[in-house]
C-alpha cells in the first residue's frame, strides 16, 4: 500500500513525537500537576471492525492485524467473536498463542455453552478478557430477544455469575444503551458489577448519541456502578461524531474507550484510534488523560489494516487520507513554507506519516513553484515566475497537476524556461 507510512527512522521520529508532547503539555495538566489518569484502549478493530459488510479477513491477516495493534501499543485487543465461524476461532487462537500482550478480548453472549467456548480458547492467553453482551433497549429486548426486561436482567446476572473466576477479566456491555431506558440501565448495570463484571461499557450502537447525552449517561452510569467499577463507552459513527462522543465520555469519566483502526466497523464505523489518538494529544493540557498509545507507529497500524483488509478509504479521511496532509492553494502553501502548524494541527511525522506533499495546479501560488524550484538548485527572476506561476494555472485545467519538483522542472523545461545551469547542481 502506498499512501501511509514511510518505514519511519523510528529514534528521530520518537523525538519529534517527544518535542511535540513537550511543546503541547509538558505532560503537565492545566493546574500545573502531572497527568494521572490513563484512559484504556480497547481496540475492536478485529471484532467490530471486521463485522463491517464485505469484509473477511482469513486468521493469518488477523494475527498481522494483531501483531501491529501490539505494537502501536492499544490496552486490549477483541480478537472476535469466535462462536462466529471454525475460522473465527482459529484466528483468536493463534493470536493468543503469539502475543503476550496486550490483554485478549473475545466477545460471547450470555449463554453458558459459549461462555465455556471462549474459556477454553482464552485459558492460554497472558490476560484473558470476557466481553459479555447483551441488548438493553425496549426495541432490541422486544423485536430481537424477545426477551422482558426482567429476563434480559436474570439472564444477565446467571452468565456473568458463571464466568467469575474463569477469566482475568469480564466486561460487560449493554448493547443500544443510548436508547436504553435510563433507570433500567443503571439497574442492570449494578446487577452486573454485583454478579462480578470487572468493568461496564456502555454502546451508543446505533450511533445517535450527542456528545452532551454521552456525558449525561457516563456520569449517571458512574453513580450507579459506584467508583470502584470504570465505565467504558463504544461509539458508533452514523452522525459522524465518534470520536466527539467518546472525547466527551472521557471528560466525563470514562475510563476505557472502544475504538477500530481508521474507523472501520459496522455501518459508518466506530470512533478511529488515529483521531482520538491526536485529538487527545493536541489536547493534553486541557483533558489531564493520556494513553498508552505510539502515535509514531499509527501511520504503520493504519497502513497494516487497509491493506489485510483491502480498504478504500476516501481521499479526506481525516489524518490518513491522501489530503489529509497535502496543500495546493498558495495561501496555505505561503503560510506552511514560513511555518507548517500554519495550516496543520500536527506534523505527520507525529503519526510516522510521510512527510508533507506540496502539489502545484490551478490553486498555487509563486511562493510554492519558487519553493520548487530552489529545491532543485533552480532560480527564475521573479517575473520568470509569475509567467511560470500563471502557465501552470492554466495547464491543470486540463491536465492536471504537478506532482512534485521534478514534474516542475520537467514543465519550465518543455515551456522553454531557462533552468539547465542550476538544475545540475539540485538534489536530485
Ligand atoms: O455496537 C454495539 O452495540 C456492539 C456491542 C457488541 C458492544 O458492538
Ligand atoms: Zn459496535
């Protein structure tokens, strides 16, 4: 795959990440003090990910998927749903057998036999965590479970009550709790801690929450399970506010937050690591939280996941789509030759992301074909490069831009500009 990561020089971009941390926080928080509270990643990127339409990844890309979520560094990774399929199974077991961290998560319903299912395959896993579900709206409990409340609550408590004690960890999660009656959810997420559940999350499943209704429910869910038990939340991204929904659950407590790589999951997706990485980076200072994540190294997971699971992400997607980092118009170039957090939020490299791309077309101005130019050891008299300035305007209307340096070269050559001298003495 072409677009992401370079193989980055990883000492130097570490220091750049480093400088970065320093310049937005010096890991202090606004009262001066150092961070404390750490927010848990929990990466769905193999369970929900993967349940996106049209995509199967076979056990072997899995456990690459896995190796890199590894290594960028996420809290636990859900390796599946192993109930799911022979080959679902086999690739939790492989990925339990390769890693020794992080914690391994396998999602189950509540049902003893599949309880027991997951037990056997995670029994060998370092860290083994159950993430138990079930449906808590009154849609889901009447037209998919078929289920009372009262039922959904028993159920609940009989499954949790039964796996105590045969994994490290078990989470449970309501799923559609964002349209869940609010009392009914407290009451059966209280159940859930009483019956042994470690940690509870709470599932804006069809991603209709509002950042404010996110806040309301963590706080309320907060004072159900008491301070003792996280609240987690998984966020869907229908209204495309994934990432704003699960930021306001983490200033409101949340202690663990469910996210994918690049966003991927069902529908519209989940809450993306990259963003939610950078957006509580940028904005350590005023969130007194920080992660366990190298953001060094999510070029690299970013660039693992679109190519096992032969994804199309769109040229704006935020921070890893074509545009995400390359600049046309000659305002915006101006301004990133002086200084780049002109027009950026951050350095790609802070991602491990290639450098940033300058192309030239209808948008440009002279201070970018100069710019390209002395970077070949080229230099035109400044009415040379208006002219330039001006033929290359023209020229991407019908064909298109100037990719680079060299394409410039190549189109003042064929225009008849004079650049052989200097040329000879560019970095070629
Ligand atoms: O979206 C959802 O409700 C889920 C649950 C399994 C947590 O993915
Ligand atoms: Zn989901």
């Amino acid at each position: 795959m072409q677009i992401l990561s370079s193989t980055p020089p990883y000492p130097l971009i570490q220091y750049i990440v480093h400088l970065f941390r320093k310049s937005c926080s010096s890991r202090k928080n606004e009262g001066g003090t150092a961070f404390t509270s750490k927010v848990k990643i929990f990466d769905t990127t193999l369970r929900d990910g993967e349940q996106a339409p049209g995509i199967q990844l076979s056990p072997e890309s899995k456990l690459i998927i896995a190796r890199a979520l590894s290594e960028v560094g996420v809290d636990v990774i859900e390796a599946g749903f192993p109930i799911n399929s022979p080959s679902e199974k086999k690739a939790v077991e492989m990925i339990v057998k390769d890693l020794n961290s992080p914690e391994i998560a396998v999602l189950c319903r509540p049902i003893k036999e599949e309880i027991d299912f997951c037990h056997e395959i995670l029994k060998k896993a370092e860290r083994s965590r159950l993430h138990l579900w079930i449906a808590t709206s009154s849609i889901h409990m009447k037209y998919k479970l078929n289920m009372s409340p009262a039922k959904v609550i028993d159920k609940t408590i009989q499954a949790i009550r039964y796996a105590s004690g045969k994994f490290d960890t078990i989470q449970f999660s309501s799923e559609d709790s964002t349209r869940s009656d609010l009392d009914f959810l407290g009451n059966i997420m209280r159940e859930a801690t009483r019956a042994g559940a470690d940690i509870v999350n709470l599932a804006d499943t069809v991603g209709c929450a509002l950042p404010e209704h996110m806040a309301l429910l963590v706080r309320e869910i907060r004072k159900s399970v008491g301070d003792k038990i996280p609240v987690g939340v998984h966020c869907h991204n229908d209204l495309n506010l994934a990432t704003a929904n699960t930021i306001s659950s983490i200033r409101a407590g949340a202690k663990q937050v469910d996210v994918t790589v690049t966003g991927i999951g069902e529908r519209a997706g989940n809450t993306s690591l990259e963003q939610l990485s950078i957006a509580l980076l940028f904005h350590q200072k005023h969130f007194d939280v920080d992660t366990n994540i190298h953001t060094e190294k999510l070029g690299s997971v970013c660039d693992t996941v679109i190519d096992e699971m032969g994804l199309n992400i769109g040229m704006t997607q935020p921070l890893i789509g074509e545009n995400a980092f390359r600049h046309e118009s000659g305002i915006h170039v101006h301004g990133m030759l002086n200084n780049p957090m002109t027009y950026e939020l951050v350095d790609p490299k802070i991602l491990g992301l290639l450098g940033k791309r300058y192309i030239l077309g209808k948008h440009t101005g002279k201070a970018a074909v100069k710019h390209f130019l002395e970077k070949k050891g080229c230099e035109l008299p400044d009415m040379e490069i208006d002219r330039l300035t001006t033929l290359i305007k023209e020229r991407s209307v019908g064909s298109g831009l100037l990719e680079d340096e060299n394409d410039l070269v190549d189109f003042a050559i064929e225009k008849g500009f004079d650049l052989e001298p200097s040329r000879r003495t560019g970095n070629e």
